[in-house]
C-alpha cells in the first residue's frame, strides 16, 4: 500500500466523494511532490555550491601560505649570498597553479548561481563574485610584480608591491567571508521556505482527513497514520542531522510515494554533508602540516641565521687585528722614514765638513793612512748600508703581495675568511723585519759618524800632508754623496711601504663595515623568522580549532 501515491490512495477510499474533495486531494498530493523535488533540486544545487566555495577558500588558503613561503625563501636565499633562488621560481609556479585553480573554481560558482532561481538572499551575489574576482586580479597582479623582485633578491623594491598584495589579499578574505555569509543566508531563507510549504502539505493533508471523518475514524487514521507517521520520522531524522549524527541518519527508504522521495532527498543530503565535512576535515589536517612544516623550516632557518652570525663575529675580529697590524706597519715605516731624514742631514752636514776639511789637508800627511783606513772602514760601513736597503726594498714587495693577498681575502670573506690570519701573521712578521732593519741602519750611520769623526781628527793632525791626501778627500766626499742618495732612497721607500700599509688599512675597515652590515642583515633575518614562526602557530591553532567544529559531526 505504501508504494502508491497519495493521490491514488485518496481516490481509492473516498470514491464517492465529490469532484471538489477530489480536487483537493489531488491538489495536496502536488504540492507535496513539487515540495519534495524542489527540496532535492535546491539541495543539490546549494551542495555543489557550498563544495566551489569550500575548494575556492581552500585553494585561497594555499595560494596565501604560498606567497609567504615565497618571502621565507627570498629571506634564505638572501642570507645566503643568492644560493636557494631556484626555490622562489619553484614557489612562483605553485603559486600560478593555485590561482589559475582558484579562478576555475570561481567560474564553477557563477556557472551554478546562473542556474538557480532567483529567491530572497541571492539579490547582489553574482557582484560580490565578480568584486572578488578583481580583488583577486589586483592580487596577482601585485604578487606577480613581487616575484618578479624576489627572483632577483630585490626585497626593498618588492615591499611596495608586497603590501599592495597584503591589503588585496585581505580584501579578497573579507569578501569571500561575505559570499559565504550570503549563501548560508540563502540556504536558511530556503529551507525556512519549504518548511513552511511542508507545514501547508501538511495541513492540508489533516484537512482531507478531517473531511475523511465522515466516512469512517477507521480509515481516517489510517490515511493519517499513512501520511504523518513517516513525516514524524523524517523530522525525528532531521533533528539528528541537526545534533551531528550523520552515520545513523543515513536509512535506505522503501516506500515509492512522495514521502518515499522527501526520505530519500534527505538521504542524499545526508551523504552530500558526510562528503564535504570529510573533504573539510581532510583539509584541515593538511593545514596543520603545513604550520607544522612552517615552524620546522624556521627553526632550521633561525639555527643557520645564527651560526651565519656567529662566523662573521670571527671573521670581524680577524679583519680588525689585520687592521691593527696595518697600523702598526705604518708607525713603524713612518718612524723608519724619519730616521733615515736624519740621517741624511747628518751625510749633508759630513759633506759640507769635508768641503771645509779639503782647504786643510795639507797638514794631514802624517796621518793620512790612519785617514784612508777611515775612510776605507767608511766604505765598507756603506756598503753594509747598502745590504739593508736591499733588505727594506723586499720587505716593501712582500708588503705589497700581502696587501694584495689581503684584498683577495677580504672579496672570500663570505665563506669563513680563515685566510685573513695567515696574512696578518705574515705582516707581524714583515713589520719586525723593517724595524729590525731600520734600527741596524741606525747604527751604520752612528758608525759613519764615527768614522767620518776619526777622519776629521786625523785629516787636523796631518795638515802637512794635505797635498798627497786631496785626491783621497775628494773621493771620499762622492762617497758621502752616494750615501746621502742612498738614505734618500731608503726614505722613499719607506714612504711607499706606509701607504701602501694605510691603504691596507682602510681597505680592511671597508671589508669590517661590509661583515657588520652582514650582522645586521642577519639579526633582521633572525626577526622575520620569529615573526614567520608565529604566523604559523596561530595558523596550526585556526586549524586545530576547524578541526574541533568539525568533530560535532558523529560522520
């Protein structure tokens, strides 16, 4: 008996009745159909509606974390001297992918909203869409201009751009929240509807019967029996849908009527909600990885960043020991320079008392051997002179290659920089050789003056002999000549040797204040990834709160 309609039924039993209860019977049984297939018709529509919009805000979701993923790697691979850019582009292509997905997803809703009928609470939704969508357009727009930056490391070039796609990314939010807002609007609006149109079925159902009585209480309750009792079941089972128990809801109908088709349209909602809240949570456990993900890679991150920092500490303080040394050198040249200024006012001053002494050599015969050994000593003692410019003069190459070796360091400072002490033991050294060298010229020239004293006093004694001994003299004054050019030479080389230290200096403080600002990049470095950590914890702790919301739902 259940498997014929209501109609069939009423015609059945009252027969007899007139053409107007006829009618009416007929007429409650329509409405009760067009109730039932408006309801699934409405639900199925509403269903693949609310699935779009869920896969559009998912696929929002990973198009946001995305781009931030973006900005993290721009952050390493900047700190890594440009090593990692290949990742950015790999991050720009997920990103394309994600967008292009989303804006199908988009089309998906508009297509479906063009076939629904135009009810309360759809009025404007095809405009919020379509604001959506140029939100959306800005926001590519603008987060394509920042990829374009990232790839080349151009962070502050990109942050113009970059905030531009925050402020459309939060747009774009806020009007997807508002879109979803409407639509479950609607669905209230409609089922509020076709509750009451149910309601009206109803009652009209209990009119018929009231009708019916006249004939027979027997038959009356029977058709109402026949009508009621599965509508009290069907509202029974929807309020188990309403409590979270979809499992149990889900009962294969048997009966053919009407009510068999409202029991079964409520069983394809049943199983259209049980997929979207699994798709829900599959979802949302996918976002907690992914925070979770993001807090590991920041942790590594913030571990790399402060090992990076702590190896520019040493390679600073290896650079301004170099530094120093450089410093040193150049106190110890321009001291050396000074002496050998001395000691060429002490030739000029022998050269003019050899002059002085020619106009009385003549009385220097007696004595004039004791004045040629003098003299010979003098030699030799210049000669001595001459070795340790020698000395000097390599110590300023070796000075050279190593303000040369220096630079070459200072260009590699980005590895470790472990080559910077190598050169500055090698300049300690270098220095001590020009001091030692400059005290031993030193004492050569005491010793000149010595001797040159000894000729003085000998050359007095032998006045005498002042004509055999003049040729003698006058050799001996191109020897102090050659000295007094020699000292020259040894000051012009010291005075190379110290700019050559200074601007080894000044290159070393230019190389420490590029490793302090490696430092500073560094701490922000270390800045954004906290801040990129916290993100991520308040995102696992959204996803963990879904997760709960979805957990009322016994699926």
């Amino acid at each position: 008996m259940f498997n014929f309609s209501v109609r069939t039924k009423i015609l059945s039993l009252i027969a007899l009745f007139s053409i107007v209860i006829v009618g009416i019977s007929v007429s409650s049984a329509l409405t009760s159909k067009s109730v039932s297939s408006e309801l699934q018709s409405l639900s199925s529509q509403s269903l693949q509606l609310m699935k779009n919009l869920e896969k559009s805000r998912q696929l929002l979701l990973q198009q946001s974390v995305e781009f931030e993923r973006g900005f993290f790697q721009v952050s390493i691979a900047k700190s890594l001297g440009g090593y990692g850019v290949e990742l950015i582009t790999e991050s720009e292509e997920k990103f394309k992918t994600y967008t292009g997905e989303l804006f199908t997803s988009i089309e998906n809703v508009k297509s479906i909203l063009a076939t629904m009928p135009e009810n309360e609470g759809l009025d404007g939704l095809l405009e919020q869409i379509n604001a959506l969508e140029q939100q959306q357009a800005i926001f590519l727009e603008a987060s394509t201009v920042t990829y374009s930056w990232w790839v080349k490391l151009k962070t502050m070039q990109a942050n113009r751009s970059r905030r531009t796609a925050d402020e459309s990314l939060i747009a774009v939010n806020q009007q997807m929240e508002t879109i979803i807002t409407s639509i479950d609007d609607y669905n209230t609006n409609v089922a509020a509807n076709q509750n009451s149109k149910l309601d009206q079925t109803i009652y009209t159902s209990g009119a018929i019967a009231a009708v019916l009585i006249v004939v027979g209480i027997l038959v009356s309750l029977i058709i109402v029996n026949g009508i009621c009792a599965p509508l009290i079941k069907a509202v029974r089972r929807a309020e188990e849908i309403a409590s979270g128990q979809l499992v149990h809801s889900q009962i294969t109908s048997t009966r053919k009527d009407e009510i068999g088709m409202l029991e079964v349209a409520m069983d394809k909602l049943v199983i259209q909600l049980s997929s979207i809240l699994h798709d829900v949570a599959k979802s949302s456990s996918m976002l907690t990885s992914a925070a979770n993900d993001l807090n590991r890679i920041t942790d590594e991150s913030s571990v790399m960043v402060e090992r990076q920092q702590e190896e520019t500490s040493l390679i600073s303080h290896a650079i301004q020991e170099i530094q120093g040394t450089a410093v040193h050198v150049s106190e110890s040249t321009a001291d050396a320079s000074q002496a050998a200024h001395t000691a060429e006012i002490a030739a000029n001053e022998g050269s003019a008392i050899v002059i002085k002494t020619i106009n009385s050599i003549e009385a220097l015969a007696n004595d004039i051997a004791t004045s040629a050994e003098t003299m010979n000593q003098l030699q030799s003692n210049t000669g001595e002179i001459s070795n340790f410019l020698n000395v000097i003069l390599s110590i300023a190459d070796q000075t050279n290659l190593l303000a040369l070796n220096a630079a070459i360091e200072a260009a590699r400072a980005g590895e470790h920089g472990r080559g910077f002490s190598v050169v500055a033991d090698e300049v300690r050294h270098l220095a001590k050789n020009t001091q030692d060298a400059t005290q031993e010229i030193e004492k050569m020239i005491a010793l000149l003056q010595t001797g040159t004293s000894s000729a003085m006093k000998a050359m007095t004694s032998s006045h005498q002999r002042s004509t055999e001994a003049v040729d003698q003299v006058k050799h001996e004054e191109e020897a102090l000549n050659n000295i007094n050019l020699s000292v020259s030479k040894i000051r012009d080389m010291n005075d190379r040797i110290s700019a050559t230290a200074e601007e080894q200096a000044s290159v070393t403080a230019e190389v420490s204040r590029n490793v302090s600002n490696i430092t500073d990049i560094s701490s922000q470095t270390t800045d954004s990834i906290h801040k990129i950590s916290k993100s991520a914890e308040q995102l696992a702790t959204l996803a963990t709160q879904l997760s709960a919301k979805i957990s009322y739902f016994n699926v």
